[in-house]
C-alpha cells in the first residue's frame, strides 16, 4: 500500500512541531524564581514600603497573567530598564491595575539585580 505524500509531510511536521513547541500546560510556571532573602533586601532598599510578599504577589501575577500569551515568562524577558514601560503596555492586556503592575516591576528588577 502506498502512502500519500503531501498527508505524510503534514503529519510529520505537525508531530515535529509538537515536540519543538513547549506544554503550555498548568504546571508550566515559567522562568520566574523563587523570592530570595537577596531579593527581598534589594527591594525594601530601593522602594519604600516593598515586602517579601509583595515579591511574591508580583511573582505569582507574572506566572498568572503573563503566561496566558507568552509561553515562559520571567525577568529575562526585557532588560531592567524596558520592564517599567514593558509592563505599562500590557497592563492593559493583563488586565493589571496599578498595584498588580507595580508588584511585578518590583519582583522584576530585584529578580534581575540579583540575577548570577
């Protein structure tokens, strides 16, 4: 028996292309790391009233929110200076309001600063 080509190819690349793309699935949490004593210490430096848990919230809102578009969202996704304007933008897709926004830029940049 004789296989069609043209069904073959489409099957093969679409079999290639589910093992290159990554499960999206609900135990994907990205790239986030955990919340450091390193990084809790940078942010109660640099932001008044900054906490361990706001860390957290806003580590918890970037594996929430972010990963129903981008498949592993984390810090390494923009340069420290981009995060403020990066997240202003899709606030609004993210349905973030200004607290939320504010916690991811902070868990963000003390993520980034203490980064190896």
């Amino acid at each position: 028996m004789r296989f069609p080509v043209i069904p073959c190819a489409a099957l093969a690349v679409g079999a290639g292309l589910f093992l290159i793309i990554p499960f999206r699935g609900p135990r994907n949490k990205g790239t986030s790391p955990e919340v450091t004593p390193a990084m809790t210490e940078y942010a109660i430096r640099r932001w008044t009233g900054s906490t361990e848990a706001t860390l957290k919230h806003g580590r918890e809102l970037i594996q929430e929110r972010c990963q129903e578009c981008h498949h592993r969202p984390g810090p390494e996704m923009a340069q420290a200076a981009q995060w403020p304007d990066v997240l202003k933008t899709m606030a609004l897709r993210a349905k973030l309001n200004d607290h939320e926004r504010e916690a991811i830029v902070q868990y963000v940049l003390a993520a980034k600063a203490t980064m190896k």
